[in-house]
C-alpha cells in the first residue's frame, strides 16, 4: 500500500484519532480509551471519547509551546520529526506523573493516559496552570530509543 492510499485510508477508518498514537504503539504507553486498529501490515489508534482526544490535543499543544527551547524548535506549527515528538509526548506525560506524585519515582510506563491527563486538568484547573517547569525537565531529559544499525 503506498503512503498516499495509506493515509486516505487511515482518515476515512479513524474518526477520532488519538493524540498519543506514538506512545501507545512504541510502547510506552496505554489508555483506557484506546483502541488499536490495523490497515494493512500498519497500526493506528482511535479515542473511544471526544472530550479525552480534545484534553490529550490541548495538553500536546500547551507542551509544544512551553518545549520549544528545550527542543531548540521555534516553529510551533510544522510537523515535528518523530524523536521531537515522542520527547513531548512521553516526556510530557513522565513529567505530568512527576507533578501529580512527587514522591514517587517517575514511571517509565505511563499505565493510562487519558487518566494521567484528567487527573493533571483536575489537580491544578486548566492547563495553563500546569508546573511546566518541572514538566519540561522530564521532556528534556527523555531519549527517545536509538535506531538499531542494520
């Protein structure tokens, strides 16, 4: 299947796409309201709720914003290549963990995003009163997985 078919596929089958759709499948992550689909030999996942896809894609937006400088990216409305994202997304979400529980360690597994996600929008109101400082050591600090030689 070429990329082109690929894609128009993949819109037409998921509505409701989900946000971290990288975490998920490179496993470092898992959601209650995912749900995992197959097109061909690929994967993709879909948001069971339109109120956690539109949380989990204003988290990702507020976190692309406030990581700029620590992805030395200043273009906030490209496409951002995968290593970038999966920093935001994963480290984003390991430092979302951080804030709600300071005393643990960070999870290298975050067990349910839209849950880690509800949670943060409960414990501090709206995103924009999010401890970004503290998130953004985690995305920094995160390394995505180097790509294995061939």
């Amino acid at each position: 299947m070429d990329n082109d078919a690929f894609r128009d596929t993949y819109r037409a089958v998921n509505e409701r796409f989900c946000p971290y759709e990288k975490t998920i499948l490179t496993g470092n992550g898992g959601c209650s309201l995912a749900r995992k689909f197959c097109i061909a030999e690929r994967e993709g996942v879909q948001c069971d709720s339109a109120q956690a896809q539109a949380d989990c894609l204003a988290l990702l937006e507020a976190l692309r914003r406030q990581a700029r400088f620590a992805l030395k990216s200043t273009d906030t409305h490209s496409a951002l290549p995968h290593n970038k994202a999966m920093r935001i997304q994963v480290g984003g979400l390991r430092g979302l963990c951080a804030v709600l529980e300071p005393d643990a360690d960070v999870p290298s597994y975050i067990d349910d995003i839209s849950a880690t996600v509800a949670a943060s929008i409960r414990e501090f109101g709206t995103l924009d009163a999010l401890p970004y400082s503290l998130i953004l050591r985690e995305i920094a600090h995160y390394q995505p997985r180097k790509r294995q030689g061939r």
